[in-house]
C-alpha cells in the first residue's frame, strides 16, 4: 500500500510540474480547464509508462529533452514571463518552465519509445484486502474523537486567521459593509436590501462593544471576533463531517488545511460581508443533510436542526430563501421514509420565513428590496438589445421609454455589472414595470425569441464566470475599511513591509500556480457540484435518494445565481466554495463505491 501512494504522489508531481510548465509556456491562465486536461493527460502517461520495460535510452532521451527544453526557453521564456511584476516570480517562472518543459518532453519520450522510468520503485507486496486497508487507513484518525477533533480544528483555524485580523483590525468594511453600519447607528433607515438579520447582529455585538469601550473602531472589532469564532466553529464541523464520512485522517487533514491556510479564507474571516455568516449557515446545514443521510432513521431533533438551519438560511440572504423553495422538494422525497417529520419540518420552516419576512419585518418599518433588484438578469438582456441598436415595434419601444430614458443607455451598459442598469430603471419609472408585470414579461419574452444570441451573450457576460472558471476577477484581494465619515478607519495591530509583502504573495499565489488556482474561480466549484450530481445519479449510490439532497442544496444556490447575480462575484458562491472538502469526500466515496 505504502508503495503504491509513493508511486501515485511521485505521478502526480510530475505531471503536476509538467502542467505549470505548459501553463507558462502557453500563457493561459491558472484558471483555464486545459491546465486540468494537461494534469490528467501527464497523469494517465505516467500511469501507463510505469508499465514500460526499457530502460537502456535514458541518455538520449535526456539529451533530446535538455536539448529542445533549451529551445523553448530560448525563443518564448522571456515572453512567457513578462506578465509578471515582480522579478523573483519572473526568475522563479523561469525555472518552472525549465523543469515542467523538460519533464513534459521526458514523459512523451518514454510513451512513444516505451521506456519506463529511470529509477524503479520497488513493487509492492502482497496485496491486501480492503478491511484490512480501511482498518490501517483509519487507525490515525480514530485516535482522537469528533469532539477533539471539532475543538482542535477550530482553534487551528482561528489562529491561521488571527494575522489578518490584527493586520486589517477592526475588520475589512466595503461599501455594503458601510451602509449596513449606517443602519446600525440609525443615520439610515432599517432595509432588508442588505439582510437585516446580518445587520442586527452588527448591532448586537456593535452595541456590546460600545459599552464595554466606548470606541467605535473597537466596537467594530467585537463583531469581526464573533464572526471569526462562528466560522471556525462551522470550518470545523465540517472537517468532522470528512472524517465520519470518509473514516480516515488525511481527507480531514487535507480539509482543515484548506480552512486554516488558504488566504482567501483568512481574509473574508474578518471582512463584514452577509455572505460570510450564511456560508457558515450554509456548512452547517449541509452538515445536518449529510448526517441525516448516513442515519437509518433520522430523529425529531435531526429534522428540527434543519428547519432552523432552513429559516436562517432563508433570512441571511435572499437567494437563499429561494434555495431553500427549490430544495424543499427533494428533502421531502429523499427522506419520505419519514415523511411525516420531513413535511412538518419543511411546513415550520416554510412558515417561519414567511412571517419573518413579512408580517415580522412590516410590522417594525422595515424597508424591502425593490422590485428592481430581482430583475438584474432580464434587465440587461432587454439593455443588450437596445446597445446592440436592434429595431423594436412602436409599441415594444413605448414599454421601454415609459421606463428609462434611452439617451445614455450605451455609455451607462456594463455587461459583466447590472448595477449600472438597474440604476437607470431606478432614475425612470421602476413603478411601470412593477404595476404592468405581465406587459414587461411579453416584451422580455419577444425581444428572447427576436434576439435569442444578445440574450445568451447577455447572460454569459454577466454570469458566465459562475460556469466556466476562466474569467478574471480578484478573490480576496480587499484591504482596510471604505472611507466615512462615521470615525471608522483602519488601525493596524501589525505592519510593514514583511506583513504587507507577505499577504500581496500569498493572494497572488492564487493566479500563479495551476490547480491551487483553481480554488480561487467560482465555476470550478460549480462543475463539482455537478460531477458529483452526475455520478450519484450514474452510480445510484445516494443513500437511498437522501445523500443527493445535499448536493441538490448547492445546485440549487448555484442556480440562483445564474439567474439573478448582479455580477460575478467569488463571495456570492462562497458557501458553495465552504462545502468543498465535504462535497469532494463523497465523491471519491462514491468512486469508491464506499457510500
């Protein structure tokens, strides 16, 4: 067994290396899927020159290697590199592509010479059988309960992360971040544009801060703190989640490692956005998901944990309520074995959010998004065709003017940010298409079936980068607090030119090494979800129908974004992002047919 891990890792650098180098050499970006078709294709070459019994031409093949590696280096090395800023990534670049290059021409030599690999690892002994393997495999993790595991894996994480609280102390406040402030000192009226349930819980701690300290900034930092401590506690539970699910210690290490260490995770930790608070909702209701599926006969307080889960995550954002609708369902279904429970459950949640959301929010003044808000998508593709400078009807040209002036339409549209769009409808008569939704519903539906490639084209710039992991945009990349004029400012606890330095290299070690790259785009996430989906459904191996609820969770928040995002963002897929190491161990459970 320990032979055949050391031969799959050796592999699997190789083609690793070989990658990066090709990814250089060919300037693609991290993100782009070739770089996981150049992994896979070194990865089944190295598969099948093990096999390989010659071993007499290694010096040839070494010297044709070093020789054409010199080539490519000498005609597109210095090309390669010149996107890089800084001159150590540009010398280390260099030296990437020497060896990915020269790997790359060794590995094709071997195949179509059929010469095998030049230092032989030692063939495994008898095999053994999979009780016995599994037996072994989990020995090292079973040392330690869930419980220990649960509190030792959140304290690691809120150490990884601690360094960016004390360097970005109190917290990173963006422009939302800002305005959600605004309604917690009342200078601004109470809205659910933001989720108010995030914004009270500002308030909460806000107001426990000032009365402790009396100073705003240190208010400010009672929140980021709860907020850190409450993402640790769900990073953990998920690693739990691994290791119950998969019985062994490397996919929780492995899992905790990308928690504790990868950067963007550090940073939106002490950023005050909603989306961190429902990512970590979002983890513990997949969590709830995932262990009711594994139980023969899942209790009352299983499907009351749900229900709760299921309100606030129906509160904390608004797609999340919609999430939920389409997810309702397939939990039904998947555990109708219980279905009286799972109706109640459902019906409570249902219910609840309801109240919640209305009678609730209206009763204490609370402002609603408007009506505008939802329509981001439809609105810029009825706006592409009118950029685009389409003919339109007399009477399909009246709907539009009765709306928005047209008059800066071409300088105003945006086509990766609706923001811009729906602004104008806000400048015009957002009123007309709130009391005449059918008529605006026929001229969205015309103008589709008239231009059907605008409105693809529309989507896809606008959405596209939540399917097809290759679009540019900064993950984590956010410092300090917006300027105000409230006395919130940023007041470093650590600094200068090592801590500052220290965090620009490790986010843009994100757009710099293939595969770890693809951490940081949200449609690599996307296409898991899906893969998974698929081979649940191919292999049928969905615990009865109920373990697909889980995944269908994530598809269904996917879903909502693909129809209603304002633009690409990586946070607004982040709880997706969050279930990552739970989602991937089922899948290689499945491949195993362990579930």
């Amino acid at each position: 067994m320990e032979v055949l891990e050391k031969k799959e890792l050796n592999n699997a650098l190789v083609a690793f290396l070989c990658t990066w180098g090709l990814q250089l050499m060919l300037g693609i970006t991290v993100r782009n899927p070739l770089t996981l078709v150049f992994f896979a294709l070194f990865c089944a070459i190295g598969v099948k020159v093990r096999k390989n019994r010659k071993r007499k031409l290694f010096l040839p093949i070494y010297a044709m290697s070093a020789l054409l590696t010199a080539a490519v280096i000498f005609l597109y090395g210095k090309r390669s590199v010149a996107r890089f800023d800084s001159a150590l990534f540009r010398l280390l670049g260099i030296a990437i592509m020497l060896v990915g290059i020269f790997l790359s021409y060794f590995r094709v030599f071997q195949l179509v010479l059929k010469v095998g690999n030049p230092f032989p690892i030692p063939k495994e002994g008898p095999a053994k059988g999979d009780d016995e393997i599994a037996e072994k495999a989990g020995t090292g993790v079973n040392t330690l309960s869930d419980t220990a595991v649960f509190f030792l894996a959140a304290a690691i994480c809120f150490l990884c992360w601690l360094p960016y609280f004390l360097y970005e102390y109190p917290g990173i406040m963006t422009a939302d971040s800002i305005v959600q402030y605004e309604q917690v000192i009342g200078v601004n009226p109470l809205s659910n544009h933001h989720p108010i349930a995030h914004t009270m819980l500002i308030a909460l701690f806000y107001k426990l801060g000032m009365s402790v300290t009396g100073d705003v900034n240190k208010a400010i930092s009672f929140y980021t703190v709860a907020q850190m401590i409450f993402f640790a506690i769900c990073c953990s539970r998920v690693v739990v989640q691994v290791k119950r699910v998969t019985g062994k210690a490397v996919p929780a290490f492995l899992s905790l490692a990308f928690f504790a260490l990868v950067p963007f995770n550090a940073v939106f930790s002490v950023t005050i956005w909603k989306d961190i608070p429902f990512a970590g909702i979002v983890m513990l209701l997949g969590c709830r998901l995932c262990e009711m599926s594994f139980k023969e006969n899942p209790g009352a307080m299983d499907f009351a944990g749900f229900a709760v889960l299921s309100v606030l995550m129906s509160v904390f954002r608004s797609n999340g309520w919609y999430a939920f609708l389409v997810c309702a369902p397939f939990f039904i279904y998947g555990f109708r074995k219980n279905m009286r429970q799972a109706l109640v459950s459902v019906i409570a949640a249902v219910v609840i959010a309801l109240l919640i959301k209305g009678p609730v929010m209206n009763a204490v003044g609370i402002v609603q998004p408007d009506f505008t808000e939802s329509l981001s998508l439809p609105l810029q593709q009825v706006a592409r065709v009118l950029v685009e400078d389409e003919e339109l009807s007399s009477g399909d040209r009246e709907l539009v003017e009765a709306v928005i002036d047209t008059t800066y339409i071409h300088e105003l549209y945006a086509p990766d940010f609706a923001d811009n769009i729906k602004e104008l409808v806000r400048a015009g008569h957002p009123e007309v298409i709130e009391n005449n939704k059918g008529a605006y519903l026929g001229l969205w539906m015309r103008l589709g079936l008239a231009h059907p490639v605008h409105y693809i084209r529309a989507w896809f710039d606008l959405e596209g980068g939540y399917v097809y992991p290759d679009v540019s945009y900064d993950v984590g990349n956010i410092d300090g607090i917006m300027g105000n004029s409230y006395g919130l400012v940023p007041t470093p606890l650590i600094g200068g030119k090592a801590v500052v330095k220290g965090k620009e290299i490790l986010i843009k070690l994100g757009s710099f090494v293939p595969l770890y790259g693809m951490l940081w785009c949200a449609g690599a996430y996307t296409w898991l979800v899906v893969f998974v989906l698929f081979m649940m459904l191919w292999k049928k191996k969905t615990m009865g129908g109920k373990l697909s609820v889980f995944v269908m969770l994530q598809a269904a928040l996917v879903l909502t974004l693909l129809i209603a995002a304002p633009v690409v963002d990586f946070r607004y897929e982040y709880c997706v992002v969050m279930l990552m190491p739970l989602t991937a161990a089922i899948c290689a459970m499945i491949i195993k047919k362990r579930i």
